[in-house]
C-alpha cells in the first residue's frame, strides 16, 4: 500500500529547498506519495485519515495542533523548543558554535563576539561559540537584539576592541552587520571579521564583501528525518528522541580573508596581549611567551599586521580605555591603571596620540552619541 505523507516546509527557503532533496531520495525509494503544504498556512484539508505520516516544521502551535489531531506518525525538522514534544531531527547548534570558533581562531584573532537573538538555536550557536573560545581562554563580547534595532548594533561595533571576529547567528544577521561596518567605516576583514550561518549563496555572494558561512548539512537533515519517518510508519520507534546533524563545513569568502595573520607565533603574541593588556605589558613580557628574538617578532607583526608589537600593545590599551570611558564614570586615573598606563598623564598623551582627541573630550563625544540614541529610542 503507498504511503501518503505530508512535508509540511517553506519550500521558497533555500534551507527547506535542500531538505527537500534529502527527503526525496528517501521518499522515491520507499514508494511515498509527498504532499508539499506551506507551513506558514493552515493546512488545506483535515489530516486525520488522510495521511499516515507528517514531517516538517512544526515548531508553531497551530501546526502542532494539527499533528495532534492527525495521530499518526511525525518527525520534526525544527531547532528544539520546549513545547514540542515529537521526534526531531535538526542541526547540532552547539557544534556550529564551535565551528565558528576554530575557523576565526585560526585567522589569528584575539577579540570574539556573537550577535544573535533570544531563539533556542541563537543561543546554543552562542553557547557552542563561547564554550570554545573559553578552552582557549579567551573571552566574547555577545548582543542580542531585534529587528530595526540599527542604532544599538552599530554603538555594539563601534566600542568593541579591534581586530574582532564575529560570529552572526545567520547569513541575514551576518549582512546587518556588514552593513554597519560600511556605515561606520570598519573595514571587513581587516578590522571586523564577519561569518554567518546558512551559507545561503545569494545572500553570501551578493554581499560586499562576499560573505563567509558555515553551511548546515540540510540534504543529510531531510533524508535522515525521512528515513526515522519511515521506521516510525512501519511500527518502530526512535533511536533517541533528537538526532543533531553536524554542520558541513566554513564556506570561506572575503568577510574572513585574513591570510597574513596565518603566522602562529603572530597569533600567539597577540591573544598574549589581549589577555594581559591591562598589566602595564611591555614587548619583553610578550617576547618570554613566543620564543622567537624581537626582532623576528618585529618583521613578522609588520609582515602580519602593519603594525609592531608595541604598536600592537598601545592598541590594545587605548580599546580598553576607550569602553571604559565610554560606559563608566571612572576617574582619569582608574581609567590608565585599568588599561595598563603607568599614570594618568601618559594615558593622556597615549590616548591624544592616538585618536586625536583628550580622554575627556573622547568621553563627552561617546555619552552624548549614547543620550541622542537613548532620546531616538524613546521617541524624543
């Protein structure tokens, strides 16, 4: 007897497209007949006796209510929410934070952040991420934010310390970044590293620069969710109640083409003074953690970075100083000790060096950019 099912998807998502393939392979062979339902509308017809099994995304309340009253077999597709109740096949959201971690760690970057939303599989890419780069003892700066919320993404990028590494929880959260980048004169890779999710090749290569991406494994989600699908309309029963499907691989484009900070003694000495740039580094203390002579050292930042180890640390300094001033009312004197200045006239000097302008002068600029933005929010 032939089997009738229904794929409950979005077939116009290039995702729910690549699933798709997966299924029919399973589906051909078994001898199903597939009917396609939009799931962004109800059903068109009652389920119940019409079909002997479902799989698809049914993550929304009203579609879960029809796979109730259908009672019979279904598997699902979406990330995991605490509601539904069915067996699952999706992707491994930790391991893509991972993932997104060994291949921004391997450009040599010492600065990480992650920009996302509050969903479930947001947060477990997020956590994958940071769980990572915490192995490595290094630390991330992490927004959530919502959609048409430009203004705080944008003072986000602005404060964080640079060279970053960013991971976006999607392609389309990746090209929100990019864009602000473009608006606030960030250079991609250069000085903001992006990589999305989804590796959607028209999003990724229409952007500027073209977008790297980790690609989910969406063909292999499709067949394996068709093939428990099928044990499960034979009478069997799932071997665990969710299968994680690793994602395929990094999809590298411009948006992380950072070629020259592939020296490993580079990028040791780098994350070095990230790590410990508020202890009042000098270029000796970097130099007993990478066993090569100063001057090799020195060849080999510029050769990397354009710039040299001390140039490097006085960098890295004037970023801690910055948020700090920023975002606390510390005096001129906490502000050098906490970014590693021997005292407050130096800072200054450093800092007026460095950005063309006095800490305070900095400090006034920062929160009245804050207030306006707070002031716009509001409606003001």
């Amino acid at each position: 007897m032939t089997k009738r099912v229904a794929v409950v998807m979005q077939p116009v998502r290039p995702y729910c497209r690549a699933v798709l393939r997966g299924v029919t392979a399973v589906s051909t062979q078994a001898g199903w007949e597939c009917i396609l339902i939009p799931a962004e509308a109800p059903p068109p017809v009652d389920l119940a006796g019409f079909v002997q099994g479902l799989l698809g995304h049914f993550s929304e309340k009203v579609l879960l209510e029809h796979v109730r009253r259908a009672r019979v077999p279904a598997v699902d597709i979406s990330p995991a929410q605490p509601h539904v109740r069915l067996p699952r096949v999706s992707t491994d959201d930790l391991a893509v934070g991972r993932l997104a971690a060994a291949h921004l760690l391997s450009l040599g970057l010492s600065q990480f952040a992650f920009f996302g939303t509050s969903d479930h599989y947001s947060r477990l890419r997020e956590e994958g991420f940071k769980q990572a780069l915490a192995a490595a003892g290094l630390p991330c700066h992490v927004l959530h934010n919502g959609a048409g919320a430009a203004d705080a993404l944008e003072q986000w990028l602005r404060r964080l310390p640079k060279p970053l590494g960013v991971l976006a929880s999607t392609d389309g959260r990746a090209l929100d970044i990019l864009a602000a980048c473009r608006k606030l004169g960030l250079p991609v890779p250069a000085s903001v590293a992006v990589l999305g999710v989804d590796n959607d090749e028209v999003f990724c290569e229409l952007a500027n620069p073209t977008l790297s991406s980790i690609a989910l494994s969406t063909q292999r989600i499709g067949y394996e969710a068709a093939r428990l699908l099928d044990r499960l309309m034979a009478g069997g029963a799932p071997e665990t109640p969710a299968l994680l499907v690793p994602p395929a691989g990094v999809v590298a484009r411009r948006s992380t083409d950072l070629p020259l900070i592939f020296d490993a003694d580079v990028a040791a000495a780098v994350r070095y003074i990230s790590l410990h740039v508020r202890d009042h580094l000098q270029v000796a203390d970097v130099l007993r953690e990478v066993p090569v002579s100063r001057r090799s050292l020195e060849q080999r930042f510029r050769k990397a970075l354009g710039r040299t180890p001390a140039a490097e640390i006085r960098r890295a300094q004037i970023e801690v100083a910055k948020q700090m001033l920023s975002e606390t009312d510390e005096s001129m004197a906490r502000v050098a000790k906490a970014a590693g200045f021997s005292n407050a006239k130096q800072f200054g000097a450093s800092f007026h060096h460095e950005t063309g302008e006095a800490p305070r002068q900095y400090r006034r600029g920062a929160r009245g950019q804050s207030k306006v933005k707070q002031m716009r929010a509001l409606g003001r």
